[in-house]
C-alpha cells in the first residue's frame, strides 16, 4: 500500500479505489451506470475517479474547492461518512452519501470473487 495521505483511513480507500472491480461498484452507486474503467487520482483534500463520461470526487477533508469543478457537467460529490451533511463548508454542495456498510454489501454481490479481507476495512473503520 502507498501511504499518500497523512491518516490511515483515506490510504485505505485510496487502495481500494486502485482495484478496478471496487471502483467501478462505488461508481454504479453514485451514478447507477456500470464503468469498466476510472483513472484514480489522490488530492490532498478528495480522491477523484474519473473517466471519458463522468467525474466522482470522494471528500476526505475539509478544504476541498469546488470551484474548479463548477463548469464541468457530470459532477459527483460522494462521502463515505455521513457527518459531512452538517458541515457548514460543504451546506451549498450536493453530496452523495455512500455508507461504507452498503458499499461493502454491494461489493459482495456484484463481485462474487471478492475476499471479505480485502473489503473488511469498510466496516472497521470511521471516514
């Protein structure tokens, strides 16, 4: 695992959203449309997963500018933790709540070969 962010938990994520089966079950999640392929990137703020149709930026931390993102059409806003709706930073957003719970479940069923210890810190762990 590569250590790109300073807690553990966004490491975890980032390594999951590295796998193209993962990334693909959060995208049909956000956008309910099946994408084979995301370009994964970390930011010090989100991690974005994009791809020729559609952007998805995962929060991390508060910081995040927007602005960049205004013009763009197919925007998604996502976190993992559902405190973020009551953050005055993010009050104008409209962000996608993903429970890691749901995800975790989704993933277990629509990528049957999936080990749950690849999947099991989705369940452990506070974003």
């Amino acid at each position: 695992m590569q250590f790109y962010y300073e807690k553990l938990e966004p490491n975890f994520v980032l390594d999951f959203l590295k796998d193209k089966r993962f990334a693909s079950v959060l995208g049909y999640m956000t956008t309910f449309k099946f994408y084979d392929e995301f370009n994964v990137t970390p930011f010090p703020y989100h991690i974005e997963l994009k791809n020729d149709d559609t952007l998805i930026i995962i929060l991390l931390y508060v910081g995040f500018d927007f602005k960049q993102y205004m013009e763009l059409d197919s925007v998604h806003i996502v976190s993992l933790n559902p405190i973020v709706w009551e953050m005055v930073e993010f009050e104008n957003l409209n962000i996608k709540y993903v429970s890691p719970h749901a995800l975790f479940h989704m993933i277990t069923e629509l990528v049957p070969e999936t080990r749950a210890e690849e999947i099991r810190f989705l369940l452990t762990n506070n974003f």
